[in-house]
C-alpha cells in the first residue's frame, strides 16, 4: 500500500483495503455524479480509500453494434470532473500506447484490460507516463506470469503498479477465480486487487452480449479480503439492467453499502490472521 499513499490524501487508511469502483462505461454526466457521489460518500463513513472507475471508451466489446462511449475526450473530461468534484482519483482502461498519454492528462490511475497485460509497447507507455499502472491479470495467465509485466514497468522507471485478479478462463463462457493468485501476486511486492464483478462475466454468448453471475459478488468479495487482498474493483449502477455496458455482472448500487460493511468487519479479522 505504500505504492498508493499519495493517491488517497485524507482517505487513506492503511489497515483498510482500497476500493476501486464506478460504472463500467461513461454514459452521462448524471450517471457519474449519482455514484461518484454515493460510493465516496460511503467510503468516507467506512474509512475506505476510493478511486472512481468509468471507461471513456470500450473497445472491446463482444458485438460491433454494442455501445463504446460518448467520445475520448469528451469522456476523460467528465472523468476529470469527478475527480475534482469529491476530491478522489480516478481511473479508466486504455487500449493501445497512443492513448496513455491522452489519458494521463486526466487520470490518476491508468489500468491496463486483462486481455492487454503482455502487450509491452502499451506497458511501456502507461509506465512512462509516472501515473500509477493497475494491470489486470489474463484469463488465459497464471498468477506467476505477472512477473514479466511487473518487470516490464519497472524497467521502465515507474514502482507504481497495482495487479488486478480477475478470473481465469473456464470452458468457453465462464471463468473461475483461483484465489492462490492473490498471494502469488503480493509475492511481487505490490497491491493486488480483486476484480469482484468482471471475475462473474460469462463471456462469449451466442447473443452479442456478455452474461454474468451477480448474486455471487459478495462470495468473490468475501474470500478476496479473507485471502489478502489488498483492495477490491466492483462495477456498479442504479440500474444495471439499463446499463449500456456489463449489466449483467455489475451491482446494483443500493446493494452497495451493506457489502462493504461487512467487508470491513471482515477486513479487520483477516489482517490480524
């Protein structure tokens, strides 16, 4: 957690995991500002270091007719906004190295899609910018493959690394979470979230979009913090049946609070273990 002190200001807590949460796309302006202010709300009460998360852009999404965003900029800036509105970083995916430097204009944290976590040039370049580099581990990786990825943006000058579980590929629409990388991970000597709600995808559907399993996020959450994990990703809306991307797998956001209370009570168990 050392890595991430000067992301949380007045919010960090060191005996606390971290949260990473938002919705998974940029849809609104209206949308943003409703959880951004719900979730850093609750997070200030529980202690909880936050970061917001929203995609300025999807670029990978299952069919050519699903919903990508609202523009690059247009969406980075809205991003922006909230981050000086409830004074929290803020975090969203990039795709290729021509957009890390766009992005770090505007974010704190730039993640790297698990689908993307060998691409070096794209590494290199989110490294390069000094931003805190959150990489999510392939569905198709080991825990102990993380390595070369970590080395990567080490070698490039930046220690500022989080690695992000977030299932192992199971079958051809389904993932499984082996919970042994979460400590494999640590092993590297930095953060290492658990991805609470892409962990539930069921990708690959014959109907163009991806499915999920969402009464289990509060298990996936559970065994995260019992394992130790230093911080959980979980993608929420007001509505996600409406949500233009991911709705099958996020939480709804009312259900919020009552998880992450339980997660601290948890929380305080598991480091004492």
């Amino acid at each position: 957690m050392k890595h991430l002190k000067s992301l949380f200001k007045e919010q960090y807590n060191p005996e606390n995991f971290f949260l990473i949460a938002g919705p998974c796309v940029i849809e609104e302006e209206e949308l943003l500002m409703t959880v951004a202010e719900k979730v850093s709300g609750i997070c200030k009460r529980l202690a909880i270091p936050y970061v917001f998360k929203a995609s300025y852009r999807k670029a990978n999404r299952t069919s050519a007719h699903s919903f990508t965003g609202i523009g690059d900029v247009e969406g980075l800036e809205l991003l922006q906004k909230v981050g000086k509105t409830f004074n929290v970083p803020v975090t969203s995916d990039i795709h290729s190295a021509a957009e890390a430097a766009m992005a770090a204009a505007y974010v704190d944290v730039l993640q790297i899609p698990a689908f993307l976590c060998r691409q070096t040039d794209i590494l290199l370049a989110a490294a390069e910018t000094g931003k805190v580099v959150n990489v999510k581990k392939g569905q198709f990786l080991s825990g102990e493959s993380m390595k070369f990825a970590v080395e990567k943006i080490k070698g490039a000058g930046n220690d500022n690394i989080i690695l992000t579980e977030r299932g192992t590929t199971f079958g051809y629409q389904d993932l499984v979470v082996d919970y042994r990388n979460i400590p494999i991970m640590k092993h590297f000597g930095h953060p290492v979230v658990m991805d609470c709600t892409h962990s539930l995808q069921q990708p690959n559907q014959t109907s163009g979009v991806t499915g999920g399993n969402p009464q289990m996020i509060s298990t996936i959450a559970k065994a995260a913090i019992a394992t130790g994990a230093d911080g959980l990703f979980i993608e929420t809306h007001p509505e996600p049946s409406r949500a233009k991307s991911d709705g099958a797998n996020m939480l709804r956001l009312d259900l919020l609070e009552e998880l992450l209370e339980k997660l601290v009570e948890l929380r305080k168990v598991a480091v004492k273990l």
